[in-house]
C-alpha cells in the first residue's frame, strides 16, 4: 500500500471519529439547555406560588409586555413596478385592482375578468412604465 492511500484512511477515522464527537457534544447540549428551561419554570412556579397568584395570570400578563416575533419575507423591495397600456394613455397600474379604463380593454379584447385574462393581459399588453 502506498503512503498516500493511507493518510486517506487514518484522515477517514479521525473524520469518523469528529463526527462520532459532534454528535455527542450536541447531545449534551440539547440535555444541558433543557435541564435549564426545566428549572427556569420550576422557579417561576415556585415564586408565583410563593407570592400568591396562579401562575397563568401572572404569565399571561408577562406576555403581554413581551413583542411578537415579526415574520419578514426577505429583504425589502423598491415600489412596485408600474405598468401602463399604450393603448389606454393616462392611466397606469402598479399592483391591487386593475383600472376601470384596463376592465373596459379587457372586456373590449374579449378577456374574462378573471386570474388568468388579467394575466394574459398583463403579459401581453401591458409595457413597464421606465
């Protein structure tokens, strides 16, 4: 055997054995932070019964000093793309409910007011306005 396939070997164990330790560590961690959550609400159990009130009211009125979590969707954008239609002048449209001047085009080409005729028509005559 060459010395090379066998630095591949003994780099393939350690790698194993890595591996093998990962899991472990994050194991032990997972337990440590959950013995620590345990006995967080352990406390506050305790200290609501201590001091006399039920435990829902008082963690019912701490959530109400506490934020809710904001779902962002990605970074945020510039304004809408605007679109116009060359052969409606003055009027133009960036998102919500087409102008009454594109249903009347619409109804005018023989489109269906619906998901797909408002998609064929944006697609096909509508331009971006620069």
């Amino acid at each position: 055997m060459s010395e090379t396939s066998v630095d591949y070997l003994a780099q393939r164990a350690e790698l194993e054995a890595l591996r093998v330790k990962q899991m472990e560590l994050e194991a032990a961690v997972k337990e440590g932070e959950q013995a620590a959550f345990d006995q967080l609400v352990h406390n506050i159990l305790e200290s609501c019964t201590v001091s006399g009130f039920h435990p829902y009211t008082v963690l019912t009125e701490a959530l109400t000093h506490v934020e809710k979590p904001t779902k962002r969707k990605g970074p945020r954008q510039g304004p809408a793309q605007r679109w116009y239609d060359p052969d409606v002048p003055g009027v133009t449209y960036a998102k919500g409910k087409f102008p009454e001047p594109f249903k009347a085009r619409m109804e005018a080409l023989g489109l269906a007011y619906n998901e797909a005729g408002r998609q064929y028509y944006r697609e096909n005559h509508l331009k971006p306005v620069v």
